[in-house]
C-alpha cells in the first residue's frame, strides 16, 4: 500500500506530545495539536496497488480496492454465475478486469507509477 501522509512528521509529533507530557508543559502540546489538526486538513489517502502493465503500475484508492474486492467477492458467491477452476487465477482474473474497469471511467483517482 502506498500512503500519501508524512509518517516521520506523525511520529515526532507524538514523541513530542509525551516529552511535553513530562516537562508538564501543556501550552505547548495545545500549541502542536493545534498544528498538527491544521495540517491534517490536506490530503491523507491511502493508494493501494492494483495493477501492472508495460509501463508501470497503478494504484488506486483503498475504498476502490476494497468495493472491487466486494464485487469479485459476489460475483464468486453467485451459484453458476461463472465456472472458477483456479480460485487464485479466477480472483486475479477478476481484479485486472474490475480495475480496468475503473481506471477507463473518467474522473476516477488513481496513482501511476512508471517503470524506469
């Protein structure tokens, strides 16, 4: 998966919040919390990997990735919709046809990473 957030950020600012906790100096844990919300206001999404072509790969939201999940889920639990010989090939099958699905609908988010 493939978070778009400033982990290191999160993590000084909680070890900040205990070492503020033990000096007992609570305008300051205020004054970072409050920073720490404004900066929280911008974009935290997480992208997962959903598929891989010629020239890279693509991720797209968990959101996406989990209702594709759903539908292959479904679709498999339907009695004699399709025939699944191979579960594995069946639910990969499945999961690069859902995502191309997706990603030919405009307006749809996704993150494409090239190969080199």
């Amino acid at each position: 998966m493939l978070v778009l957030d400033d982990v290191a950020t999160t993590i000084l600012n909680n070890a900040l919040i205990d070492f503020y906790l033990e000096k007992r100096n609570f305008h300051a844990i205020q004054c970072l919390q409050e920073q720490t919300k404004q900066q929280s206001g911008c974009c935290k999404e997480v992208m997962e990997w959903a598929l891989d072509d010629q020239y890279g790969d693509y991720y797209i939201p968990e959101q996406a990735m989990r209702d594709i999940k759903s539908q292959i889920n479904a679709l498999a639990a339907t009695p004699g919709a399709v025939y699944i010989a191979d579960p594995l090939y069946f639910m990969d099958l499945m999961r690069e046809r859902f995502v191309k699905a997706y990603l030919e609908v405009e307006g749809n988010r996704y993150h494409f990473v090239p190969y080199h």
